[in-house]
C-alpha cells in the first residue's frame, strides 16, 4: 500500500507538472500579443486623455490671460484706493466671470494684499472683496510663493479655506509695464465636475490621472490622493504618483518615464509606457508630457479588463478536460485510502488540542495510516484520564487558595481583600434595594504601648483574643474582618442605626469585659457609620474613620456613631 501510495503521487506530481508547463505556453504566447496590443492602445490612450485635458483648459488659460493684462485691472492694482479705478476694475472683472466655464473669477492685489472673488451664483455682487492674504498663514502661502517663483502662469489643485471651495484654479500673474507684478488673477474650476468630465469618466479598465513636474498628483479620482496645496509643500511631503505602486521598480519605473519625457524637452507626440503593479493586476502605464501646461498625463491600463484571454481558451479546452478527468480518477483513488482517514484524524487532533476528548469516527484502513489512528486513539483515552485527574486536583487547590487570599492568617477573619469584596457587594446591593447597611471600625486602644512593654507576641495574642471576642459579639451574617495592623472592621446586614449602635455598643463592652477575665485588660474604641444606597467606598471608609477619630479624642474605650446627617452619637 504504501508503494502504491508513492507512485500514486508521483503521477499526480507528473501530471500537475505537464499542466504547468501548457499554462505557462499559453501565458508567454497570450501575454506576448496582449502586450503588443496594449502598447498601441496606450498610447493612442494617452494622446486622447491629454487632447480633452488642453481643450478644457486652454480656453480658460487664455482668458485668465487676457484677465491679467487688463489696462483697467493693472491701474487699479497700481491704486487700489482709487474708487473710481475700483469700480471700473469690478466691471471689467464681472465681464470675465460670465465668459469663464465655472462663471468665478479671483483676483489679488499684490501691494494691499486684497482678495476679490465672485461665483457662478453672483453671491458676492456688489461685496467681491473677501478677504485679506496673510503672509503668516499657511492658507495664504500659495500667493507669495509663486509670485517669488515668478511664474507667469500656474495650475494650482487647493481648497480656499475662507470660501469653503476647493478647485482646480488656474493662476496667472498680473504685471505693470515696467515687468513689475502687481497681483495675480485667475479662475477655478469645479474640482468634482472637472474630475467627473476628464478623469473619472467610467472607461473599465482605464485610469486616467495628471501630475505636475515635480510629480505631484493634481488630478485623479481618489481625491485621497492629490496633492493639494502643493506649491508650498516642500520636497518629500508631497503626495506624488509612486503613492500609487506598491513594488519600489514601478515607482521607479514611472519616475524614469517622467525624467525622460522632460529631457525631450516636450518633443511633440512623445510617449513613454512600460508595464506596472496596481492592486495586485498587471498595468500598462502610458506618459506623455503637455508642455502647454507644465504637467504629465499618466494613463494605467488594465490588459486583462481590455484585452481578456478568453479568446485563446479553445485551445487548451481538450487539454483541461482530459486533465481534469485524470485528476478526478486520481482523487478518486487517494480519497479512501488515505485522504478520509487523515481528514478524520486531524480533526480528532484537533478537537484534541482544543480540549475536548468527544472524538469523531475515526477511518482505520488496513495500512499504515489506520495503525496510527489505532495509537493515537488510544492515546487520548489514556489521555483524558489523565487530564480529567489533574483538574480534579487544580480545582480543589484553587478553591483552596482562593479562600486563603481572602483570610487573615493571624486571626482566621477576613482580611483586606475579603472585606473590600464583601463592602463592594453591600454597595451594590443597598443601590439596587435602597437600602442601607451599618459599618464599624474599631482600633485597640494603646496597642502600640502594649507591643513596646510585653512584645510583639503577646501583641499577636491580644489580637487573636480581639478577634474571637469580636466575632463572638456579632451575629452570624455579619461581616467581621481585620482591616490591617490592630485595626478591625464589621459590616452589618441588615441593619439600622439602632441596630448599629446596639452591636457597636456590646462588641466594646465584651472586649473590655472579656479582657478583665484573662489579667490583660484591653479596651478598644469603635467608629461607626450607617451607609445610604448610593454612596462610594471612599465615602463609607472616610465617615467611619472620623467617626473612629471622634471616640479616641474623646477619651478612648468609646462608641461613636456618624449619622449620614453628619450627627455624631455617642451612645452611654
């Protein structure tokens, strides 16, 4: 069985063997015409998306040029406190806005720094001016950035905080006649339609975007991606186009198409492509550089969306079938004999490892295979045995430890943590019934004293007597506990202030009467609180003990009850 098993899988291992080989036929001769195909499409691609993008945008450019060399726009911006030069500045500036595409206009003046802006909506008519450029704020840094750059015009993708629009605007600089720049004018375009109408324009398989010189993404469809503001974005902080691959050769890939189109100094018609990763599909990336407006057109084309291999499928139909059919006979013959029975046995391991011990029906074929489910069987019978045996043991020593956590060694009382439970329960319930609870605290008078004259064992002695007496005093349901040092706590349950005052009252009187009858008499001195639904620990804990301070100052081996009115009651 277990030869027959070997050259079962080595035909297996042949077969798959043969199918890759005929996969990677049809992959290299596929890919090999896809690729010639989709070079072609790419740059036919290219030249189509850059054509739409400078047919959008030269009529504008041209416009916001004639704009900037408005005889009446530059005098007013030479004197911009002359009403009548602003007034005829505003009509000239409104005869634009109606022929522009997004029907808005901007204008900035440079030696006032005044904003003017109007919308396709006429929303500012008559009150164009909006605001005052800042120098100091970063909102404001594109206007003196490029009017240092000197750049006569400029594509700028930003959102105008003080407008609460975001464009595409088009910027160019307004100067006098002797070159001096005077302001800047210009136009913006909606960023959502613009996008919608030239990028995002739902080709499947096609994506279109455009990045400025540096690389910086101005227009894509992800508007998580662009780059806004970048022209005070300094190198490195800007969101340029390797964002977009994953693997470090496309980003440089790209990034060399771009250096190379700008060494060809904007050679008419030129494009460069080559092949890319995007979201795990393979891409073929198409640049072209428009020198009209400074910026590159990338377009990613997705082969397998355009130019899917379906059509060479019959010829390898035959040989998938025929394949197909010798891998089902195959499974066929594997199944039974070993497939089933290592099924079933992993999820018996499984369910093992898990903890459980309710095994499924475990296939044991006559093999090498069944013996082994035969061991492993009665592994885990000798196995749970075991298990359940040592939680038996676990369990009963947690119990164990759990309850000694909560004991104070010295007394056998509950300690700290025992007590801090019990109070956090009382809590809770006086919350959820609206009703109170008494709490007691007592201190052994002058018990630092009797530790410094008779020693610390003779201390741990009068503690323990403390205990037993205290314990003795309550009553069965109540909480007795020994806070720390010879300090004690009692949480009543039921209780009232009457009953406080009653058992306050008699655990003092037994300690003090107790102790006569050993020859080592001991007082103590309780403090007493009655709880309201409602109140934190720190508040229970805090009146007691001032309740506990007030019995001490007043002579010690005393009872004093702090009512929740603040009344402190000092019962005979």
């Amino acid at each position: 069985m277990s030869l027959k098993t070997r050259i079962l899988g080595l035909a297996a291992l042949l077969i798959v063997a043969a199918g890759s080989a005929s996969w990677l036929a049809y992959r290299a001769l596929s890919e090999n015409i896809i690729e010639r195909w989709g070079q072609q499409v790419a740059e036919i691609q290219v030249r189509y998306d850059s054509a739409r993008l400078l047919q959008s945008l030269e009529r504008e450019i041209g416009l916001a040029r004639q704009m900037a060399s408005s005889s009446a726009l530059i005098q007013w911006a030479q004197a911009p406190d002359n009403p009548t030069l602003e007034a005829l500045a505003i009509r000239q500036m409104e005869s634009f806005r109606s022929n522009f595409r997004d029907n808005s206009y901007f204008v900035a003046l440079r030696s006032n720094l005044h904003y003017y802006y109007n919308n396709a909506d006429n929303e500012y008519a008559a009150d164009q001016f909006r605001y005052v450029l800042d120098p100091t704020k970063p909102d404001d840094a594109w206007f003196f950035q490029l009017i240092e750059e000197g750049r006569d015009f400029h594509l700028n993708v930003n959102p105008d905080t003080e407008l609460g629009v975001t464009k595409l605007w088009i910027d160019v600089l307004m100067r006098d006649a002797q070159d001096n720049v005077v302001g800047m004018v210009g136009t913006g375009l909606n960023l959502d339609n613009f996008l919608q109408d030239i990028v995002d324009i739902g080709q499947d398989g096609i994506t279109t975007l455009f990045v400025d010189y540096n690389g910086a993404i101005q227009l894509y469809r992800d508007l998580n991606y662009i780059d806004f503001a970048t022209i005070i974005k300094p190198e490195g902080q800007k969101n340029t186009v390797d964002l977009l691959f994953d693997d470090p050769q496309d980003k440089q890939q790209v990034l060399g198409m771009l250096q190379l189109l700008k060494q060809r100094n904007g050679e008419s018609g030129a494009v460069e492509s080559g092949f890319v990763t995007v979201d795990g599909r393979k891409h073929l990336a198409g640049v072209a550089f428009l020198p009209a407006i400074g910026w590159f057109e990338i377009t990613l084309l997705d082969l397998e969306a355009l130019i899917p291999r379906s059509y060479l499928w019959p010829l390898i139909a035959v040989f998938i079938a025929s394949l197909l059919i010798t891998l089902v006979l195959f499974h066929q013959i594997i199944q039974s004999r070993i497939l089933k029975p290592v099924i079933s046995l992993e999820n018996a391991v499984h369910r093992l490892r898990e903890g459980r011990f309710d095994l499924p029906y475990l296939h044991k074929p006559d093999n090498e295979i069944g013996r082994l489910v035969d061991h492993f069987e009665k592994m885990s019978h000798s196995l749970e045995n075991t298990t359940r045996e040592l939680e038996r043991e676990v369990e009963a020593r947690t119990q164990e430890l759990q309850r000694l956590a909560r004991v104070d060694a010295l007394t056998g009382l509950k300690n700290r943590r025992g007590l801090d439970e019990v109070l956090a329960e009382e809590i809770q319930r006086a919350e959820r019934e609206q009703k109170g609870f008494g709490l007691l605290w007592l201190d052994i008078d002058h018990f630092k004293d009797i530790n410094d004259a008779r020693g610390h064992q003779a201390g741990d002695e009068i503690l323990c007597r403390v205990a037993l007496w205290l314990k003795a005093a309550v009553r069965p349901y109540d909480h007795p506990g020994r806070w720390g040092g010879d300090e004690f706590v009692v949480v009543l349950s039921p209780c009232n202030v009457s009953t406080l005052e009653q058992i306050a009252c008699r655990i003092r009187a037994s300690v003090e009467h107790e102790s006569l009858r050993t020859g080592t008499p001991v007082t103590i001195s309780v403090g007493g609180y009655f709880c309201e639904p409602g109140e934190s620990l720190d508040e229970l804990l805090h009146n007691a003990d001032q309740a506990l301070y007030e019995a001490k100052r007043n002579g010690r081996n005393q009872v004093c009850i702090h009512t929740p009115s603040g009344e402190m009651i000092h019962p005979a």
